[in-house]
C-alpha cells in the first residue's frame, strides 16, 4: 500500500510543537500588549524583581477606573473618566496576576488596570468601562481577567448583554480575552468566564512545568493551566485566578513570534499543542 501524500495541514501541525514554539528565543512575548483588568500592579515590586533576575521588563502603565456618575441632564449614568496610575495596587492580587504573565512572557507591554480601587469592589460597568479602554486607547492584543462576576449580578439582561457585546467587540477585533473560571462551586457560574466561546475560559490544575496546560472541555470552560503563583500572599494557593494568567502568558509567548493570529487561531494552536505534549501534570 502506498505512502499517503503528506498534505499542507500535516507540513503546518510538524512544526506546531511544544518546542518549536517555546524554545524560539523570539517566543518572549515582545510587541504584544496585555491588559490586566484586576485590582491594580504595584510596579517598584515588578520592576524591582525582575531587574535582579536579569530581564528588565518594560516600564508597566495604566489607569485606575471608578463607577459611573450620574448625568448632568438626570439621563442615564456615563462612566467616570480613568484616574491616573501612580504606580500602586489596591490589593496584591493584581500583582500576583502581572507577575505571572511577565514570569512567562517579560517583554509584555503590561497595562494595569484597577478596576477594584479605593473602595475595594466594582461593579459590572466598571470592568465593562476597562475592557472599552484597554481595546480602544491601549490597543491591546490580550486581556486577562482573573475576576469573575458573580451569576446573581447579571440577573438584569441589559448588564449582562452589555458585558457580553464588550466581550464579543474584543473578539471581532482580534482581541484575546482569557476569563478565570469560578473556583469549584457546584451551582454558581462565574462570568464573562460562560460567554465561552468568544473567549478564552480557564480553569486550575498542577503542572510540573509553568507552560504546562490542558484542553479539557467543562460546562463552559475550556482549559486547564497552572493554577499557583509565584509572588504574592496567596500565591501558593491553587486558583483560577492564577491559572488564568499562565494561559495568557503563554498566548503572548505565541503572538509575538506571529502578531496577528487571531483569537480562534491562538485557541486552535493551543489545542494542537495540547495534542502534541504541551500538557501534564
């Protein structure tokens, strides 16, 4: 029996490997800007860190966003313009997230954008409001979002169909939106983490290597990454939230060595590398 022919697709998926990709002394996320919608990076800590491990990382900007005032004219309320970044997280989270994306991609363009602030919560509109920033003033190719939005909070169809087109606008502009899934509850989803597929939905698990990852399709959360940190008081702890910031890391990783994928092609790539060895535990 013959030989079958090798077609383009088999030339394509031989190259897509875990080293091909990963080993690529190119593949450090440079030209690629990351969006942290969380609740803000304390920059001197990142700045301070990596200087002493020799990979200086690029000067983190961002805006800290506030809730929405009332309008003058009594209409419906507008969001209230960002304040200025001066360099503080409103809690470490934040941190913990940034340091992550830059321990496996640290030539990032890093935006922090505090959606938690002095008041230590936010409201839908708010992240909707950072999302809007991060795509139209920062021209961002990834977001991380390691908050979830608790079900109850969207029971108003207009708040949730807001959040879902901001999501969607990121999708059709060829953005990546990587979502933390709820951290195990058996009732409870955490959005915009179940607007799967327009983003991408990530769950915890413990790999032996930080690129490490898993597909594995549930409820509406489509992979597994690394879920512990590495900075941070709850770093240590398994989370989604930490999870969350592996994949995206790994995404920029990916994007700079070909910046114009788009989101369904970064998801194909990952399965693939998925399929080819790039998971375990």
């Amino acid at each position: 029996m013959p030989e079958p022919v090798p077609t383009v697709f088999d030339e394509i998926f031989a190259r897509l490997t875990p080293d091909s990709i990963f080993g690529d002394p190119r593949a450090t996320g440079a030209g690629v800007a990351v969006a942290v919608i969380d609740s803000g990076v304390e920059r001197s800590v990142l700045e301070d860190k990596f200087r002493a491990a020799g990979t200086p990382i690029q000067p983190i900007e961002g805006a800290v966003f506030r809730s929405s005032v009332p309008s003058a004219s009594g209409g419906e309320a507008r969001p209230a313009p960002p304040l200025e970044y001066t360099g503080h997280q409103s809690s470490p989270h934040g941190t913990t997230v940034a340091d992550i994306i830059l321990t496996l991609a640290p030539q990032v363009k890093l935006y922090s954008a505090d959606v938690f602030g002095a008041a230590g919560s936010c409201e839908v509109e708010t992240v909707i409001a950072a999302l809007r920033y991060a795509l139209d003033v920062w021209k961002v190719k990834v977001v991380n979002l390691s908050l979830g939005v608790p079900e109850h909070k969207l029971q108003q169809l207009p708040r949730r169909q807001q959040l879902q087109r901001a999501i969607e606008e990121a999708y059709f502009r060829d953005v990546l939106v990587f979502a933390a899934a709820h951290n195990e509850h058996p009732l409870t989803r955490s959005y915009p983490a179940a607007f799967a597929p327009p983003l991408i939905s990530v769950d915890k698990g413990l790999f032996a290597d930080p690129l490490g990852f898993a597909y594995k399709l549930s409820e509406h959360v489509e992979f597994q990454a690394h879920g512990k940190g590495y900075l941070g008081p709850l770093a240590r702890e398994p989370a989604t939230s930490w999870a969350t910031p592996h994949l995206a890391g790994i995404a920029a990783r990916i994007l700079s060595l070909k910046p114009d994928l788009k989101p369904f092609e970064i998801k194909t790539i990952l399965y693939w590398l998925f399929r080819s060895g790039s998971g375990g535990s």
